[in-house]
C-alpha cells in the first residue's frame, strides 16, 4: 500500500526483486541486449495481499551488471511509472 500512495502522488519507485516475487507478464518490449538490459515487461502482481495493496501495471527491467560489485550479476528491477489517461 505504501509504494501504491507514492505512485498516486506522482512520484516512481524503483525496487530489486526478490526470489520468489510472483507475477504475470502481460507485455514485452524488445531490448537491445549490448546495453546491458536482458527485458523489459509490463506485469501485474498475482498474489492476493499484494495485488489488493497495488492494483495497476508494474514495469519489470532486468539487467546485466558486468561491474564487481557485491550484488553483480542479473537483477530484476520493478519500477512504477504513470499511465496517460
């Protein structure tokens, strides 16, 4: 409900997924896999709490970081923007 109040007030979240993050794809964008991105999908959540808590599209972006970092390696990064009306 949290990340939900800050969508409606205009603002965007982004958030790293965990492992066992359940969701439906409903649309996928091609990529450009030499940038680093590996997809780019529009989902919805399935589980009950969560889509009652956030009820619209999510956009689902995963990566590739090739730096040595402590997380390096594919992340799934969900990140909340506005539909036009």
């Amino acid at each position: 409900a949290r990340l939900f109040t800050f969508t409606q007030n205009l603002s965007t979240f982004v958030t790293r997924a965990k492992t066992n993050f359940d969701y439906r794809r409903l649309y996928y964008r091609q990529v450009d896999m030499s940038t680093g991105l590996r997809c780019d999908q529009t989902i919805m959540l399935n589980g009950y709490y969560a889509s009652q808590d956030y009820p619209t599209v999510l956009r689902r972006i995963g990566y590739y970081c090739s730096v040595k970092i402590k997380y390096s390696g594919t992340a799934n990064v969900i990140y909340a923007w506005h539909l036009p009306p």
